[in-house]
C-alpha cells in the first residue's frame, strides 16, 4: 500500500546513500563513455528553485567532464530546465525547445532533455515526446537526483527515454555548480501542502518536506569556508520548515542558528502569510546578520478573492503581519506577488486590491494576470475574466506601484547602505551594480575589484526602480 505524506519517516524521505553512490556510478560510466557529449548548455525558466535545480543539473553534468558551453549553438548536450507556473512560460520553453530541432539538422549528435515543473503535469511528458520527437530525454523535478542513471540510459540504448515518478524525496549530496560565488543558494525544503486553488506546485512538487537542520548547517558551513558572502534559504513556503520535523526546528530556530555562524548576509523565499509566526518576526528583530527584507505575497486585497484562492488568511490578518515586521524592523524592504482577474474578481474586489497596495507601500511587487492551470481548482470554476479586463486592471496596478515605488524608495536617499556587487551595470563599464541590505538594486562608480564584495555606500538618488549611491 502506498504511503501518504503523513505516514512517511525521514528514513523513506532520504535518497539512501546506497542509491546517491548508483549514482555516480553512472556518472563515471558517461566519463568513460566514448562519443559522449563533451560540452552542455542549460536553459532554465522559472524561479530561484528552478536556478538552483540548474545548479545542480551542471554540478552533474560537468562530473561528467562535461564543459559548459558559450551558447546553446555550440552545445552538444542541452536541457530545458522548465516551469508550469504560468501558461508563458511553458509557451515559451516549447517555442525554444522547437528551435532547438534547427540546431540539431546542423549538429545530427545533439542530445536534447527537457526536466522540470512542466515534465511533471500529468501526461505532458508522454505528450511532449509524441508531439516533438527529436527530445531525447524527459524526466520530472522528483527524479533530478537521478539525472545521471537516465541520461546513461539515453546515450546508451534508447535514446527516448521518459521518466515521471512522483517521488517525494529529500537528495542530499547532489554536485552544484554555483552560479555566482559570493552568493548562494540553500533549498531548506522541498514541496508545498498548500493547495492554493490557482497554484500547480504542490501537483508537480510534491508535499512539503524538510531537509535535515545538521545538513542545511553543513552546507552553510562550506559555504563560508569559500567565502560566500550571501546566502538565500529556499522552499515554496519557508515559513513552515520543520513542521514534518516533529518539532526538532522551526524556521526562526534555523535563522538563529545560521545567524550565529556569522553568514554577512542571509536572505529566504518564499513565505506564506499564513504561517508568519511572531517568532520569526522577532527573529527577524534580533539576528543582524538576516537582511531586513521581506517577501510576502499577497496575491489580492479582497477577503472574497483570498477565500476563493484558499489563502487562509485575511487582508485584515495580512496587515498585521506587515504592521509587526515594520515594527521589529524599521525600514524593512518589503516586497509582494498580486494577481488580477483571478475567476469571479469584480470591479469591487479589485479595488480593495488597490487600495491594499496603496496602504502598504511595497518597495516592489510582481504582478500577474491570472493563467488558469489544467488540475487545479481555479480553472474550473466559473466567472473566467475577460484577458481585456484583466490587461486594464493590470495596468492600472502596475501604475499605481510605480508611483509609489517612487516614493517609498525616496526613503533611502541619504541613507548609509551596503551592496553586494553582483557587477557591471548595464549603462557603463564604470559602474557597477549590486543589492542592497533591503533587497533594492544599487549602482554605484567602481571596477571588476568590487564584483563579489560587499561596499559600504552612502544612497544619493533613485533612476527608474534602481538607487544611486558613492561609496564611503
Ligand atoms: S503556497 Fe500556494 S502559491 Fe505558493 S507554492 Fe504553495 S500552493 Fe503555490
């Protein structure tokens, strides 16, 4: 009989060492392989969960002796690293996908993969090999840890190869190749119990499960041996780390004790309103060394809206939550997802969304119009928006957040601030640019030396959604 998520032990949870050493197995079985790919390339899509999976997809590949390749063109191996969020992205990752067959009429060795969030919806792997039959290799987000049996599978025999397990798993060990080197990521936690009624994560990702605290500790802890400089905890809903952990560590208790190791900067996304416990806001008060910024979607101003997208709290609730953060940390950077023309949104529910925004003063929000996805609850529900509707209304809220922005980012101007740079800015080779201690983009006069670095600087002015500053 199956398990539910609830009956499971951590000892099922964990990829056995056992099955992590099959593994790289067959990652020194494709190193020997002859006529193998010598170069990669990965496109990713989607949030920072996804970047970090295609950290890890290069960590695997250049084990491999694979070296990663200048562009796709020049690629002898290339994977699409996907997401089903919303419907553009998945538009977009089959539009490349196809332009990938052109490449392949020049290069006939080309092996191509596609993984991710969209592998995982129900028939869309099937679907995808039938319809585009040159993609080589299909598996889900569950199976990642076993990329390197299933690409040997592909470049051994059978070079269609799919695999789509829901297997909700913890993989620990897996090779990263980090992107940047004074910034990194750390997944604290995979899955979400959620079941927003628009949302398909908790479909394609799986139920919530924590990764040990010894290990994400671990994994910090080699983080600043290498001189990292950031790190950023991710997890859907960070905010409810630990609960399948039988109370051994909370979120606030994790943040503590990352803290206390002396980590320059610690950020984490994403937090659910819901489970922002007053505990981590008074975390969030005492520990100097998390970046006093803060990610808290939203979604709608509408009580109706917030029911109907089964958020579990109230616009009420919500503005407490902002009230308390704003109260332990002065100044904190608060930013915000919105969607507008969710089914049944009136011209009324609306407007409290718009007032809601107007009343908190984000420094920044990302805003979307609904996209119903297939298996989820909003998608069948009656009072579909007009997409006509839904651009007007998107356009007045994304107006009403630039003008505000303008404002709430005047607050800097004059103030001492530190920005990790992360490098050149886009206007000028004299510049270079970074992130501030509350999360907003900073350009500042400075040279390659800075990449990396932490600078101290004083803020003198804002262009667009960007502050200026000079260094003291
Ligand atoms: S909290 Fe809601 S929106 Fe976020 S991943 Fe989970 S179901 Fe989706």
């Amino acid at each position: 009989m199956e398990k539910d998520g609830n009956d499971m032990t951590r000892s099922d949870l964990t990829v056995s060492a056992e099955e992590m050493e099959r593994q790289k197995e067959f990652t020194a079985e494709i190193r020997q392989m002859p006529g193998r790919p010598e170069s990669f390339y990965v496109v990713t899509y989607g949030c920072q969960m996804n970047a970090h999976d295609s950290e890890k997809l290069s960590g695997m590949l250049q084990e491999m002796g694979m070296t990663e390749a200048e562009d796709r063109e020049q690629a002898d191996f290339v994977i699409f690293n996907t997401c089903c969020v919303r419907e553009n992205a998945e538009r977009r990752a089959l539009g490349n996908v196809t332009w990938l067959k052109e490449i392949r009429k020049r290069n006939p060795g080309l092996v191509i993969a596609v993984c991710g969030c969209m592998i995982q919806e129900p028939g869309m792997a099937e679907k995808m090999l039938k319809q585009y039959k040159f993609i080589n290799l299909a598996f889900g987000t569950s199976n990642l840890w076993k990329f390197p049996e299933l690409l040997y599978r592909t470049l051994n025999t059978d070079r269609n190869t799919v695999v789509v397990e829901n297997e909700d798993v913890i993989p620990e060990g897996l090779p990263i190749s980090r992107a940047r080197k004074e910034a990194a990521y750390i997944t604290v936690m995979y899955g979400c119990n959620n079941y927003c009624s628009y949302c398909i994560v908790p479909y394609v990702r799986g139920r919530e499960r924590s990764r040990e605290p010894a290990s994400i500790l671990r994994e910090a802890e080699e983080l600043l041996r290498s001189d990292v400089q950031e790190i950023m905890l991710l997890g859907q809903n960070v905010n409810s780390y630990g609960k399948d952990l039988g109370g051994g560590m909370s979120f606030a208790g994790l943040l503590r004790e990352l803290d206390a190791m002396g980590i320059p900067r610690i950020r984490f996304m994403t937090s659910h309103p819901k489970d922002l416990s007053d505990k981590l806001i008074e975390t969030m008060g005492s520990c100097g060394h998390i970046l006093p910024q803060f990610h808290l979607p939203v979604q709608s101003g509408s009580d109706r809206m917030l029911k109907e997208m089964n958020r579990h709290y109230t616009r009420s609730q919500y503005l407490d939550r902002v009230r308390k953060l704003r109260a332990a940390v002065p100044g904190i950077g608060l930013s915000t997802d919105i969607i507008v023309g969710f089914p049944g949104e009136t011209e009324a529910d609306f407007a409290d969304t718009m007032a809601l925004v107007e009343e908190v003063r984000y420094d920044s929000a990302f805003t979307f119009i609904y996209s119903p996805r297939v298996g989820t609850r909003a998608a069948e529900m009656d009072g579909q928006i007009d997409p006509e509707v839904s651009k007007e209304r998107i356009q007045k809220l994304i107006a009403l957040q630039e003008g505000l922005q303008q404002e709430t980012m005047a607050r800097f101007v004059g103030m001492e601030e530190e920005a990790l740079i992360e490098g050149f800015s886009r206007r000028s080779t004299l510049e270079v640019s970074g992130k501030g201690r509350h999360g907003i983009s900073i350009t500042l006069r400075g040279g390659a030396e800075d990449i990396g670095r932490i600078v101290r600087c004083r803020i003198t002015g804002l262009k667009n959604n960007t502050l200026t500053a000079e260094r003291i």
